[in-house]
C-alpha cells in the first residue's frame, strides 16, 4: 500500500490543494490551492502546480517544471527537466488574458522531454514523446515521437519508450518488450495487445 505523501520542509503545499498517498515532493516546490496531484508522483526540486492543475497518479515531474492552470495531466507521465507550458497564445504584461486560458492535456504514459515547450491549446497524445527542446505548435497523437522546432512527427514510439520500426510493413513488434502494433496509415498506429503496457521496467526515481 502507498504510504502517506512525503513533503520537503523547503517546500509549501497550500490549504485546498491535494496531495495523493506515496506522492514525494522534493526541494522549493509549491504545489498551489486547488490543485490536485494524484499516488505514487515525484516532484524534483522547483516544481510549481498553479491552482486548478490536475495530475494523476505515478507522475514524474523533472526539476524546474511549472505546469501552469489548463494543463491536465494523465496518469504515468514523465515531464522533463525544464520543460514548459503556456496557457494564453498571445500574452501581454498590460493585458488581462486570464479569462482566455487555453487547454493542454498531456495523455497517459506521455514524455515531455527536457527543455521542450508544449504551446497551450495543442493535447500530447498517450504514450507519444516528445523529445529534448522540441516545440509542441499542433497536436501530437498517441505514440507519436516528434521532434524539432517546430515539432514534427519522425517515427512511433512503444509504450514502453522504445522506438519502433515499420519499414514498409503494416505490423511490427516492439524489440524490447514484445508490443504488437498496426500503422493506420500515415497519421497514427494502434496497439494491437496489452503485453507492452506494463512490463516496461520503470525508470529511475529520486
């Protein structure tokens, strides 16, 4: 069973928001009033949750993330160091916008990498990647791996993170953990069993 949420000394959780069983909070973070982080998480040092934010269960927000209010984010989703959220597409400091805040979700099992920018309005798919400095300008579908400025599709991705490699047939099986999936042309691919999804080794955890 998870254990009660472990939170820093240096950190401050505010009145009103909820922190899940086994949730481990680490250096400066502050997890903001009406915001919900869901079991079993790990926020590294100078993590901010803005009011409203929804995490779910068996996240992993990297150092120097702020998720910002409109971003939902699924369960087993790993945000990467420094990576960015928007929430409004053309801000001014003398113009209140708060009203036009624009939705971002990022799907189940998705990776955020390092110093990527997710542009607000435009969902990540699950399972997809997003690799290291990419900048997320259109909406990414599931186990897409994109890459670039602006982020453009390159290849697919298994469950577990693995790349996978279709060549020129329909079918193709993940290398690493058995995953048997079918392309649907050109914009997307389906898994065609379970035997990937949770098998995967986890990955490392502060």
């Amino acid at each position: 069973m998870s254990s009660a949420p472990f939170i820093h000394p240096s950190s401050y959780v505010d009145d009103g928001a909820s922190v899940g069983a086994g949730t481990r909070i680490w250096f400066f973070c502050h997890v903001q009033s009406g915001s919900s982080i869901g079991r079993d998480c790990i926020l590294g040092q100078n993590v901010n949750i803005d009011r409203g934010v929804i995490v779910g269960d068996r996240v992993k927000i990297q150092n120097n993330v702020s998720v910002y209010n409109g971003v939902i984010v699924e369960d087993d989703v790993f945000l990467g160091p420094s990576c960015v959220f928007t929430n409004v597409i053309n801000p001014r400091a003398f113009v209140e916008r708060k009203t036009e805040f624009l939705a971002t979700r990022v799907g189940r099992g998705a990776t955020i990498g390092a110093n990527a920018t997710v542009v607000c309005g435009h969902d990540v798919g699950e399972y997809a990647m997003v690799g290291a400095g990419a900048v997320v300008t259109r909406t990414v579908v599931p186990h897409a791996l994109v890459l670039g400025v602006p982020a453009r599709l390159v290849g697919w991705v298994c469950r577990c993170g693995d790349r996978l490699e279709f060549g020129d047939a329909l079918e193709t099986q993940c290398d690493a953990c058995g995953g048997r999936y079918v392309s649907e042309g050109s914009a997307s691919i389906r898994c065609l069993d379970d035997s990937g999804s949770d098998d995967a080794p986890s990955g490392e955890g502060r």
